[in-house]
C-alpha cells in the first residue's frame, strides 16, 4: 500500500532521453540518488543512465510526495532499472552513494523496515530481469550529476533552494505549531517561539527547545550487554550506551551502525529498533532512537572524536539493571523507566530479557 501511495503522487520530469539504441547494445550505467528535506519530508529521487561510452541516455527526476530517504533512494534505483530495460539494455551496472541500498541488494544487510522490504523486493526482481547486473558504491562526489536533478526536483516542488553553506532553510519541525519561529540557532539545541491562544481569548508566547536527533544501542555479545565508560572534557567518568547524535538528513539506522563502528569498532547484522521517541518534557523535544544490537563482533579499533575518552566494558543482564540506580548512567529516560520496573517485577523482568537477547 505504501508504495501505491508514493507512486500515485509521483510526478517525472525528464529532460534528455534518447531512445534509438541499436539492437547490439547490451550494457547501461545507471547513476541514482535520494533525498528528502526534513527526513521524513518531501522527496524526490534522480536518475542518471550512460552508455559504456558515458553518454548520456535519459537524466531525469521524480517527486515522491513525503518520504525518507532510504524511501527516496530506493524509488530512484526501481525507476532507473525500468528506464533501462526499456531502453533495451541486458546488462546494468548500477552506481548510488547510497551504502544501505547497494548493500542489501547486495545481501550483505538484512532488510528490517518493512516499508524497505516492499521497495527491495521491486528492486531484486528487475535486476533480476537482466543477464547481468552489478552494484556499486560510489562516494558522493561521483554521483553528483544525480544528486542534481534530486535538488531540481524539490527545489521546483517546494519553492525553496537546497540548503548552501551559511544559509538556513531548516523546516519548521513537527513538534512545534507550523507559525512557530525559531529564535535561537545552537550547535545542539535550538529554539522555537509562537503565539497560543489561550482559553480566554488572550494570547501568550510559548517556547520549546528542540535538540538535534540522537541514537542508542543496547549491544549484545553472547548473554553480555556492551556498557561504555567515558569521560568529555568538563565531565567525569560516566556508564552509559553506545551511541550519539544522528547527522542532519541521515538515517537513524544508518547513524546507530556508524556510531556503533565509531565509538567501539563493532559491527553487526542485526539491529532492532526497541523505542523511538521524544526524551524530553512538554517544553523539550529530543528524538532517540534505540536499538537492541545482537552478537557484535569487533573488526577494527575505534575511532574516537578528540572530546571522547571510551573504555568498552560487558556486563550480564542483572548487573546491567542494576545501572539504572545509578545516577550517572547515560540513557534514555524511558529505558530507565524499562530497567526499573524489571527490577521490581520478575515477569517484566523476564519480558525484557527476552527483548534484548531474543531467546
């Protein structure tokens, strides 16, 4: 259903295609990139394919109405499959910046949204349409004619120009009334202002801060769970999760893997999204997403930020409960919430042992 709903709002705007291909060709290039502003917000897709010559065959864009950008960046490898194989092509060498992309069709990563299941499966059907196809990750740089046309698009749907540097177009978020205005810009937090009405007919100023989304991981290894002992500048010795802030326009899977590699030099296949939701009051809005992390395994060392000090520590699952009555532990406050009442309660105890190490 899903994906009946973003293709009923597409609209395509193709500005090169040639389509008198001779019957002796077999190979296209196919170059495509996502993007969504606000992440979800509106979203496009762009498409560039080439011969083996680097001729230019079709360049063109998609609008996906509102959609993330994994969305995005599958829509725009389907559209570029279909353009090719009807531009008679049998063999498709596929390029994206997208490493979540050509890495499960790839089937090096599992699939684990159930919105990207429908889109992988499009996806690994038309490549299987040709003889031979191949996936590969390019760096952004290298896809820059794609990531063009997906500027093209959303500039054009939504009348405003991609973000260059020192200018600010950030979207009003959810979280605050659409005629809120943003007072105070921080490297962390910032500040929203609105008039409200109130239920005598006069009006008031009111204010939220909202702080730049972040990730948490609960990380298993056998029936140990990952804690992390670290130390910042102006801030003593404190346990905490692995974890941190997620880059503007960035997936939170994708931001939790890479924070994980970062601060430990662990991987995994498998992540589970546990919660996903504001850490803060009515007057704070802090999204976190968490994940439970199973049977990590170390495959580099880690490389930490100049302010991070990390030592890697396991513990079991009793002494990892037992974290919550300290005052320094670092986590989200519903986790602590979680840990509390699995303390107090055997059964819930037991539920969200399960939870975590899935047996």
């Amino acid at each position: 259903m899903y994906i009946n709903f973003v293709r009923s709002e597409l609209k395509i705007y193709v500005n090169i295609t040639f389509t008198s291909l001779t019957h002796s060709f077999m190979k296209l290039i196919t170059y495509t990139d996502g993007g969504s502003r606000s992440n979800p917000g509106p979203a496009a897709s762009g498409i560039v394919i080439k011969d083996t010559d680097g001729k230019t065959l079709a360049s063109y864009g998609e609008y996906l109405g509102v959609a993330t950008n994994n969305v995005a960046e599958y829509a725009a490898i389907i559209s570029a499959l279909k353009k090719a194989r009807e531009l008679g092509a049998t063999e498709i060498e596929c390029l994206a910046d997208s490493k979540l992309v050509i890495e499960q069709l790839s089937g090096n990563w599992k699939v684990k949204e159930p919105n990207l299941q429908k889109l992988w499966l499009e996806a690994w059907n038309l490549l299987q349409s040709f003889k031979q196809y191949k996936l590969k990750h390019i760096l952004r740089a290298k896809n820059a004619e794609a990531d063009a046309e997906v500027n093209k698009i959303l500039d054009k749907e939504t009348g405003s120009k991609k973000k260059s540097f020192g200018e600010d177009i950030t979207p009003i978020p959810d979280c605050v009334p659409p005629h809120a205005k943003r007072v105070f810009k921080g490297v962390l937090f910032d500040t929203y202002q609105w008039e409200q009405e109130l239920f005598d007919g006069s009006h008031a100023t009111f204010e939220k801060l909202v702080r730049k989304a972040s990730t948490d991981m609960i990380v298993t290894q056998g029936d140990s769970i990952m804690v992390l002992k670290q130390e910042q500048p102006g801030k003593p010795l404190y346990p905490g999760l692995p974890g941190g802030q997620t880059e503007p326009g960035e997936d939170h899977l994708i931001a939790a893997q890479r924070e994980l590699l970062e601060e430990t030099g662990y991987v995994a296949e498998n992540f589970i999204l546990y919660k996903s939701q504001s850490d803060g009051g009515s007057k704070l809005y802090f999204p976190v997403s968490t994940y439970i992390v199973r049977d990590a395994q170390k495959i580099q060392e880690a490389h930490l930020d100049a302010g991070e000090k990390i030592q890697i520590t396991w513990v079991n699952f009793d002494d990892f409960l037992q974290l919550a009555r300290q005052e320094k532990f670092t986590c989200p406050l519903w986790l602590k919430f979680d840990m509390y009442e699995a303390l107090l309660d055997q059964i819930k105890k037991e539920i969200l042992r399960k939870t975590i190490f899935g047996d």
